[in-house]
C-alpha cells in the first residue's frame, strides 16, 4: 500500500509538471528576438547619437536576453519589463541608477522608448530622452 502512494504521488506530479511551464508574453518574445539596432538616439528632441553627444554610448546595438541580461550600446546590465510590459527597466553598474523606459512601441521590426533623466551636469535639468531602433 505504502508503495502504492508513492507510485500515485509522483505519477501526480509527472501529470502536474507540464503545467507549471512559465509562459512567455507576445512582447516578451518580440523584444527578446531581435538584436536591435539604433536608429535615431534624441535628448530633448535634437540628435544625441554622435561622438562626444550625451547619448553616444547607447549608439549601436542593443539586445534584451530572456535571462533579464542584456547590452545597450557599450553598456551591459539587466533588464525587466514593468507596469503590465509597459515599461522597460534597465540597470548597468557603470550609470549607477535604473532607467525607466516607456515603450511606445514594440513590432518585431520597430522598438521605441521614451525616458526622461536628470542631467549630470545640471541636477535641476530634465532630458526627455526618445530612443528608436530597428530589427537587424
């Protein structure tokens, strides 16, 4: 009898197993499937992308893995999506803070977000940042 319950114990968990599989989003794979290259990179609305501009080290390429890692530009870190897959939240030690991304939007060929930033060279100035890229 005692090996009976077992035998019926873990045939319940085998029938259970398949179920527990963690399901991912629509935007979860469309974010996570493309490498995404920059296409325009704006700080309050003017071209930030280029060599000495306040958003050149986001240039490049970006990659959102489905393990929270991820590049942005030079910069590695981690990420998460928030308020519902709204929101982006990206963290790299080398800026020190998190970044509230909103997405505008998310195709599996367009990826925009917006941010805004204090500037680190004026704690009492906001950037709105806007931050576009493509499929590669």
């Amino acid at each position: 009898m005692k090996k009976l319950s077992y035998l019926l114990i873990i045939f319940g968990c085998l029938l259970v197993l398949p179920f527990c599989k963690k399901e991912t989003s629509e935007r979860f794979k469309l974010l996570t499937t493309p490498v995404w290259e920059a296409d325009t990179l704006l700080a309050d609305g003017v071209d930030a992308s280029g060599p000495g501009q306040f958003l050149e080290n986001f240039n490049g390429d970006a990659k959102f893995n489905d393990d929270g890692t991820g590049t942005f530009g030079i910069y590695t870190g981690t990420w998460s999506f928030a308020a519902g897959e709204t929101h982006i939240i990206i963290f790299t030690e080398s800026l020190g803070f998190y970044i509230d991304c909103n997405i505008i939007e998310l195709t599996s060929s367009s990826l925009k977000i917006t941010t805004a930033i204090t500037n680190p060279a004026n704690y009492t100035q906001i950037i709105d940042i806007r931050m576009t890229f493509k499929a590669k």
